[in-house]
C-alpha cells in the first residue's frame, strides 16, 4: 500500500453538502481517502484547493 498526497480544484457548489461529495467523489478516482482538507478558496474563480492523503494499492497480497 502506498500513501500519496493529492492536490486538486473544485468547482464550488452552492450546497455543503453537494461539495463534499463532489470532493469525495474526484478523491477516490485517486485512492482510498485517508484525510481531506480544504486549503484555500478563490472567490473569483470560485474554486476550492483540496489537499488529500490517500492510500493506493491492496496490503492483502502480504502472505
């Protein structure tokens, strides 16, 4: 298994909620989110800057 950190741009949404799926959604095309966090938001752009540790690979191949 091995732990990588992402960074990514969101879209805003007008809803939290729809936010965090769209975040949770774009993160596991990457791996298993281990921790998330939005870092920065630009208001002009309306863009959010994720930052994401997750975990790529299957640690059930050990004997």
């Amino acid at each position: 298994m091995l732990i990588q950190l992402i960074e990514l741009e969101i879209g805003l949404l007008p809803a939290v909620a729809e936010l965090e799926t769209a975040i949770a959604t774009r993160l596991q095309q990457h791996g298993e989110p281990l921790r998330w966090a939005i870092t920065q938001i630009d208001p002009v752009r309306q863009i959010a800057h994720i930052e994401a540790v997750v975990t790529v690979g299957d640690d059930h191949s050990s004997p």
